[in-house]
C-alpha cells in the first residue's frame, strides 16, 4: 500500500465517521496485529506502530534475549540477538520488524474484518457519549427510512429510532421530513449505539413548553405534571413562584400563540393548561375542567376521590369515551369517582335508610355520619369504636354499641337479600302466549 493511500483512508475515516486520528491509528493498528498473529501465531508477541513519516503500518516481533532458549516464539539466544543488536544484554526485549506484505490473503480479510468492528465499537462509543447527556431533551433530526414498523431519524453524526410503540398513530411521515422528538434512552445494547426517540412521552409536551414559553424555561413558571392521550388531547398542571405572573396565562400566550405553536408541533393535539394548588380537592377540581363540580369527597386511605357534578355537566366531566377524568386522574394522581348530583341523591336516600337501621342512632347522628362519608350499614360496622365516637362527639363505649349493631343490621340484610333471591326463584316463569294461527 502507497504511503498516500493509507493516510487518505485514515484522513478519510476521521472526517467522515468523526473518528478521532489517534483512535483511528490505533484501530488500524491492532487490526494489524491480529492479521499478524493469523500467519505467525498467537503466543508471539507483536506490536504493529503507524509510522507517520513514511506513512505505513511497521509490525515488531519482541524477543527476550536468553542464555538458553526454551520458547523459540518468545526467546532469542544472546549470540544470534547480539547478531541484530551488537549492544544486547541478557533479559533485554529485542524487536525485529516483520514484513507486513507477506501476511497472506486469509490474514488480509482478518485485518479487513477486525477494522471493520473496532470502527464500529468506535463509532458507537462516540454517539453514546455524545447523547448520554441528552436523555430527556429535546431533539431535531430528519425522517430517513422505516424498519418494521419504525421510524430511523438521521440526527446528522448518528441515527435515531423512534419504536413503534412511542409513535402517535394518528401522525404521519414521509423520508425527508423533519420531526422533533425526546431523548428516550440512549443505549450500547445492539450493535451499533442505539438513540430512542419519543412522540409521545409526557416530557415532549414539557420541552416544547419550555422552549416556546420563557418564564417555564427561566423556571419562574413550573410544570407541575403532565397527562396525554398522544394525538388526541393532554393536560399541564402550571404553577409561578412570582405572584405577579400568572402561569396559565404565561402558557396560554398572546391569544393563544404559545399554546398554539405547541398544539401544531403536536399536530392538533388538545392541550388543556390549569392551575396546580397543593390542596388534593382543589386541585381536581382545576383538573376535571371545563366541567364544574358541586362537591368533592376525599377518602386519603385509598386515594379516591368521589366528585359530585350537576346533572348537565356528567357528560363534560366524563368527556369522550371517558378521557376527560381518565387525564384527570393521570394528572393528579387519584383515582376519580364521578356522580351526578341526582344519582347522588339517590345514593344518599339509600345510605340513610340503610344506616337508619341503627335503632342506637338519632336523626342527627344518621346525618354526621353521612356527612363524615358513610354509606352503608357496612362500612359502619368495619370503623372502630374510635372513629365513631370521634365523629359523633360521644364515649367509645357508646360508639362499639353501634358498631356492634351495624354489624347486625348487615347481617339481617344480607337475610334479606338471600330471602329475595329465593323467592325470585321459587315464583314460576311467566307462560309465553300462544302463536297466532297461521291462516292458509
């Protein structure tokens, strides 16, 4: 090889893979050597050094210079070292340069195929540390081509893939065109660094705030969480650390043009932006908008909360298909129970007979508990004494006494209950009337 082919392949090589020089020599390098040892070995040692004023590969064989041989791979005799190097001692290290050319065709394509991967180990380590970085930002590239279902994004000096599963269906791309995407992961797993990209992550929606609106990106407006249904609609809980800012309003924009520029990133996406407040119940309120509620019961245990909606905003609070609560409860963090007031009423009527059942509990009593959320004779009859008396203001010893009596009502409904289905069972089934006569 010509000293000028060999350095306009290296020169190559660093320009177009962005290798560095010094890494590129040292892969070239060790290619060499396991060509070298294919022909002479492995057990001799061999060092391959890039020469960089006659612009080739020289390959060493090292010898350690002995009295007596042993190892004729790794030893030399003083008599015939002294014949290379007058000024050779016992136990020195005496390199002898080897002919590169006379590896041989088998040790040529082993050369071939050891630059090849060390190339691509190289390759990959430089795009996971140029992108391990990056994970959770946002990122621009060009829609290059489409692998069993996925998207390969050329991010100029390294691809992209966006997953299958971290596509929105309702979007659609063609080679060539650009897209915005968050840093998913970064990862050495396949064979070359594999960076994954996300179109529908919640943090895409986060980012693109953060870039189109300045007080979220100079942290004086906060998102506080985020809920989406990628390609249909989302949620924002907004918060401001400067009272005189309104953080709805700083995301909303100038009528609505910094939302605006968001929704056509995410091409048509709804976004709903709300006010976050560190209390639960209000805080659901915000989040189930635009439907209005009339009351919000919260159980800590289970962190459920029940809102009661007027009979015309049901619809609105639910929202298609449910998605309005869904994002609701994705956004705060609580499971959402929605009642319309009428069918809440009639829950009440039934909890008030049922727990009126009590003979120990007066009217006012039935009403406390009711209002503390209970609603049956059930869930009585499972509080401790404690919690009752708590409630209604009397002894512990009192509160066991109807405890204990809530534990009787269940069981005489529950009798009854099984003395109705027994008696729908027993009655006979209605007869069906006879088929008209079919005239001839």
């Amino acid at each position: 090889m010509i000293i000028s082919d060999l350095e306009r392949i290296i020169d190559a090589i660093t320009r177009e893979k962005n290798i560095p020089r010094d890494v590129v020599i040292e892969i070239i390098e060790g290619a060499i050597v396991t060509a070298a040892r294919r022909s002479y070995g492995r057990d001799r040692q061999l060092e391959a050094v890039y020469n960089e004023d006659a612009g080739e590969v020289e390959l060493f064989q090292y010898f350690t210079v002995m009295e007596e041989v042993e190892d004729e791979d790794t030893e030399m005799d003083l008599e015939t070292a002294r014949g290379h190097d007058p000024d050779c001692e016992v136990g020195d290290e005496l390199g002898l340069l080897l002919e590169v050319e006379h590896l041989g065709r088998i040790a040529a394509q082993a050369a071939k195929q050891e630059l090849i991967q060390k190339m691509r180990d190289a390759e990959r380590e430089l795009v996971f540390n140029e992108f391990k970085d990056r994970k959770g930002e946002l990122i621009t590239g060009i829609v290059r081509r489409f692998e069993r279902g996925n998207i390969i994004v050329d991010l100029n000096r390294a691809e992209a893939v966006i997953p299958r599963r971290e596509q929105v269906m309702t979007e659609t791309y063609r080679p060539g065109d650009r897209i915005q995407a968050y840093v998913l992961d970064i990862s050495r797993a396949s064979r070359q660094a594999q960076v994954v990209l996300s179109r529908t992550h919640p943090g895409l929606i986060m980012k693109l705030f953060e870039r189109e609106v300045p007080e979220v990106a100079e942290g004086i407006v906060r998102i506080e969480a985020c809920a989406r249904e990628p390609g249909h609609r989302a949620k924002i809980a907004v918060s401001s650390n400067d009272p005189a800012v309104d953080p709805v309003g700083a995301c909303v924009g100038l009528k609505g043009s910094r939302v605006q520029a968001v929704v056509a990133e995410l091409r048509g996406e709804a976004i709903d932006i709300i006010p976050w407040h560190p209390d639960a119940g209000r805080f659901i309120v915000h989040a189930i908008a635009p439907a209005s509620v009339s009351r919000v019961y919260i159980d800590e245990t289970t962190r459920t909360m029940e809102l009661i909606v007027p009979d015309d905003q049901l619809a609105k609070a639910i929202g298609r298909r449910g998605q309005n609560v869904r994002l609701a409860a994705q956004l705060t963090g609580w499971r959402i129970d929605i009642v319309s007031e009428q069918k809440h009423a009639e829950m009440l009527d039934s909890a008030r007979d049922e727990i009126s059942r009590i003979a120990l509990l007066d009217e006012t009593q039935v009403e406390y508990l009711l209002g503390a959320g209970f609603q049956s004779a059930q869930e009585i009859a499972d509080a401790t004494a404690e919690e009752v008396a708590g409630i209604l203001g009397i002894e512990d010893d009192e509160a066991q006494g109807i405890v204990d009596q809530a534990d009787s009502v269940v069981e005489a409904l529950i009798m009854e209950e099984a003395e109705r289905r027994r008696q729908a069972q027993a009655a006979p089934a209605p007869t069906p009337d006879a088929p008209e006569r079919a005239e001839a």
